[in-house]
C-alpha cells in the first residue's frame, strides 16, 4: 500500500519541501521510531502543535554518534527543540532487573537494540546545546517527567539531581504534555505555565508560596531526608489543588509548578480526533516494531489511574484522577481501524491504564478536592468512589454492535478489586481471548500492603468468580495472575507462601518479574533508603543477585530438570492445560 507522505509529520528536509516549507516552528527529537498513532507521545503532541497552527517535524531516533549529522539535517527551528527519551525510560528500555543489558527494542523497527543512547533525554539536549546553544530546549515525556527532581538512579546506584540540571534543557513538561506544550509555544519558556519545571539561579524570583524540599545534596547525605522528600512529592502530586514545588541544587533552583486539572472529556476527544495515520511513518516500508504491533488495533478508553501503586509510574505520570473519552469518540476510533489495510475485525483492546476505571470519579468532588491520599483503592476502597460500570458496559455493548468488529477484547489489565458482578459476568463471557490479565503481584498481607495492593484473599475470591463464569458459559479460559519477587518487604519465606498458593491454584509459574527500581517510585525509595516514607519504619531489601535468585527460585517450584531445559513460550500454564 502507497501512503502519502504529506499526511505525516515531515522528518526529513524532502518532506519539508512537500509541504513547501522552510522552516518549522518546533523540531521534535525522540528516542522513539515515528508511529503517527496516538499511543504515542511524540506523534501527540507533534499533532497538538500543528492543530494549533504550527509547523512541527521529527527527528525519530537519531544517530548520536559521529558528526551529529542528524541533528543538523533540518537545522534550526523558529521556537525551540522539544526532547523526549519516547514511550519508556531508556535505563528501563536498556537494562533488566540484574542490569543486563536488553538484546531488543520495542519502539525501534525491527525490534532492534541500540537506537537510542542511555540516559537518551540528556544525551539528546546535550548534543543539541552543543550546536545551537542559543535555541531553546523543552523536554518531556516518561523520562523527563519522573525524573524532574532528585531521584534514584538504580544504574549508577545513586540519586541523581533534577534532569533539568545535567541535561541543560530550558524547560521540563511532566506528565501529560498536551496542554504545556501549547503554552509554550504561545508565551515561550514563561515560569508561569502549569505542569513545567524550570531552574531559577535567583532565589529572590522564588514564588512565595510553595513547598521548600530539602536541598538534593542534603538528600544524597541522609537516606531519611530523601525518604522525607519523596513523602511531600507524591502527596503533593496526588492533590487536585497541588502547591508549587522547590528544591535547591548547588546555588540553584528546581521549580515545579502544579498540574493543569484534569482534562475534561471535550478536551481529550479533541486530541484523538486529530488527523492520526495509525500507522509508522513510511520511511520504515513495512518493518515490524513490536510496540506497534502490540497496540495496532487497541483502543485507549481513559487517562489516568487511582490505583497508585507503589511500583508504577502511570498514577505519578498521567495523574489519579480519570479522564475519559466520550462514546462517540471511542465509536471514531474505531471507525478508523476498520479503514487499515490489516483490519480482521478485531480490536485487541478496549481498554487504559486500569481497563475497568473507565468514567469513575468522586461521588461528591468537593470531597476529592480536600484529599491527598495516594490511592482511592488502598487501604480500602474510597467511600466517595462512584464505581458506576454502566458507562463502561455501553460501549462494550456498542462496539459488539458494530457490523465489522467480530470481537472486542480486554487486553488491558483489570483491578479484580474493583468489580461487580455485572460488569465481571460480561467481561469474561464477552470479551476475553483466552486468557485474562490480571496482577495481584504477590499473596503476602505485609509485601502487598507495601506495594498498595488487595489482600490475597480478593485475587483468591476474584478467581473463584471467574471459574464460576466459566463454567456456567461453557468456557475453558484461563486467568493469567502476574508477580513480583524481591520487592521491598519481601523475604524469602514470602517467596515460599507464594510458591505455595500457587500449588493450592493449579498454577505452573513459567516467569516471574523481579522487582526493578524506576526513577520516582515508592518502592524505588523504599529499595533505596531501606525506610517507608509514609512511616520512616525499616523495610527490608533483597539487594545482591545472591538474594534476588533464591526469591525467584521459589516461584518455579514444580520444575524439573529436565523442565529446566524444556521451558515453554507461555507466561503461565494451567496443570490442567
């Protein structure tokens, strides 16, 4: 199939001169392969800006090496660079667990590894800093945003200040970037945008009002003090009114402003019904990109997630509160899907961050506005949480409607803590492929409470209901439960109640994800400092690779050695199956 250049971003000096241009207001470098596909940071906010007028282009992936050759090719651009490591932190794209180095790369055509630079944000700004000093740089997306102020860096092992500081960029975009990115654009690098964070060399242009962290070199002194920190970002991040936030750094200063509210369903509609090829950009002729691949023909229902679990990054990245899209736009979408030349009549996902928060929100907002508890799911459910399905079962029921959807599936993950009989009957007799994502993470009451997490005895619940469902439709599906080991807080006798729990459920564990510490998490400051934050009581480490083998030994209890040599494909298997 031809595609037509002009209906992507330009990414090369030919297609600016399709375009008959020459000159573009923002240059977009990403660690990531050009999806024009709006699970995609920088074909969404690429497509943000031109929406509103301006002239945007890509650089995906450049060659960092050599004469920088890439970073030239389109030359300066009217307003500023924007900079993105891409959809992952590139040390967690990089490196394992044990901080090996990865063989692959999801977001790069082929799945080949080595396209983007470790540490790709700061690389990147650093390389063009070096070449057009006098152009400003914005930086954003997952890497930048969870790294806007001192953080644990599990490479290097040690914590790192503000990104802002060793990438020399002029501004930092955290979460969601839509709406910075736009005001940016339209006031240039304004101290005054929300959702960005800057660095004042002057302590006297301080905002009078906001939170004073300790200094980063305060934290790097004292583990207690970074815990400290850690407690006042993530309770301040999860407020609807948040403060501004500062943080001194040698004789300067991080300063983080508060976030936008939340966006409205107008506002989020708009941006997926912006001009999306949903497809890689032609240059890469047909080659595979497994991120691709995996979200081709998938539907993102909703931002956000009010789970917050402590090893996650999504509820700190896109916020607790939900944003939803409108049926109509969702029934767009899909409208779209059917028109690509691989469309089978499947939709591989309905579904967001928590497939099941789709349309949830406070009863009474008020309430919403006066709370700063991390989760509305943990300890116990929120009171205040309007857990309606109704919304959500519509569109399942609309989309099965559809003349050219044969099925819809849920590939997303569900919170089997929140569920109602209802909902959970259609989703399982509908709209599962085989196999249910679900993740209680682990079956100790002390090792979930410290992830966030239900207690076991919700998943053990969970799948007495799903069997049930099965059984009454007449369907042999198979739920798929995920773990981790060496969390923080787990020891080796946690490790053998869940090898034993999963004896009890039939369960032949084939893999097990071992804890890996990403930049501003609970658990990462927990691993860190060996503290709670919230209690500043010790927590206990599994640290050397002594200790974090003999954890995941425990969860492959039934193999033999000649299993050993023989391991299957699939992430679990029934003793049944």
């Amino acid at each position: 199939m031809q595609y037509d250049l002009k209906k992507y971003l330009p990414t090369t000096r030919k297609e600016l001169a399709l375009r008959g241009w020459d000159e573009v207001d923002v240059i977009f470098f990403t660690g990531d392969a050009y999806i024009d596909h709006p699970s995609f940071g920088a074909a969404v906010i690429g497509r943000t800006l031109e929406a509103a007028g301006y002239r945007v282009a890509i650089v995906p992936q450049p060659d960092w090496h050599g004469d920088y050759r890439d970073f030239t090719k389109l030359g300066k651009p009217r307003l500023f660079f924007a900079v993105s490591s891409g959809s992952m932190d590139s040390m967690v794209n990089h490196y394992t667990a044990a901080r090996r180095r990865r063989s692959d790369d999801a977001y790069t055509p082929e799945g080949r590894a080595g396209a983007r630079p470790d540490y790709c944000t700061t690389t990147y700004c650093r390389i063009l800093k070096q070449l057009y000093p006098d152009v400003p740089i914005v930086i954003g997306g997952i890497e930048a945003s969870m790294r806007r102020l001192t953080h644990y860096d599990y490479w290097s092992d040690k914590l790192m200040p503000s990104i802002l500081v060793d990438s020399g960029a002029d501004m930092l975009v955290y979460g969601m970037g839509e709406q910075a990115i736009l005001e940016i654009a339209q006031k240039g690098m304004s101290h005054s945008i929300p959702q960005t964070a800057y660095i004042e060399p002057d302590a006297s242009a301080l905002p009078q009002e906001a939170i004073r962290l300790a200094s980063h070199e305060q934290a790097v002194r004292d583990k207690r003090v970074h815990a400290e920190n850690f407690r006042l970002i993530e309770t301040e991040s999860n407020k609807i009114n948040a403060a501004t936030i500062i943080q001194a750094v040698g004789n300067q200063y991080v300063v983080v402003n508060p976030p936008y509210p939340t966006m409205s369903t107008e506002e989020l509609d708009a941006i997926y019904d912006l001009p999306f090829q949903y497809h890689p950009h032609p240059k890469y002729k047909g080659k595979h990109i497994p991120a691709y691949e995996m979200i081709r023909f998938s539907v993102c229902m909703h931002r956000g997630c009010f789970g917050a679990c402590s090893f996650c990054t999504i509820s700190a990245h896109q916020g607790k509160q939900i944003a939803s899209r409108s049926q109509a736009s969702i029934l767009r979408q899909i409208d779209k899907l059917k028109d690509l030349p691989e469309w089978k009549g499947y939709l591989s996902d309905l579904g967001g961050p928590s497939a099941n928060m789709y349309g949830m929100h406070g009863k009474d907002m008020t309430l919403c506005e006066k709370c700063a508890r991390a989760s509305c799911l943990h300890p116990t459910i929120c009171k205040n949480l309007n857990q309606d399905f109704a919304p959500l079962m519509t569109i399942y029921k609309q989309v099965d409607r559809l003349p050219y959807v044969k099925k819809a599936f849920v590939g997303s993950g569900i919170r089997y803590d929140l569920m109602s009989e209802e909902y959970g009957k259609e989703l399982i007799e509908k709209h599962v492929s085989g196999r249910l994502k679900v993740a209680p993470e682990h079956t100790s009451s002390e090792v979930l409470k410290l992830m966030r997490k239900p207690a076991w005895e919700e998943y053990e619940k969970f799948h007495r209901f799903f069997e049930r469902i099965n059984q009454q439709a007449g369907l042999r599906q198979q739920l798929i439960p995920y773990f981790i080991s060496s969390h923080p807080g787990c020891r080796n006798q946690d490790m053998q109640d869940l090898a034993e729990k999963c004896k009890r459920l039939n369960y032949r564990p084939e893999q097990v994800q071992d804890f890996t510490p990403t930049p501003m998490t609970l658990a990462t400051t927990m691993f860190y400092t060996g503290l709670n934050p919230y209690t500043m009581q010790p927590v206990y480490v599994a640290r050397t690779k002594e200790e974090k083998d003999k954890q995941k030994g425990y969860f492959f209890f039934w193999r033999t050695a000649k299993e050993e040599g023989h391991k299957s494909s699939k992430s679990f298997k029934s003793s049944k199956g």
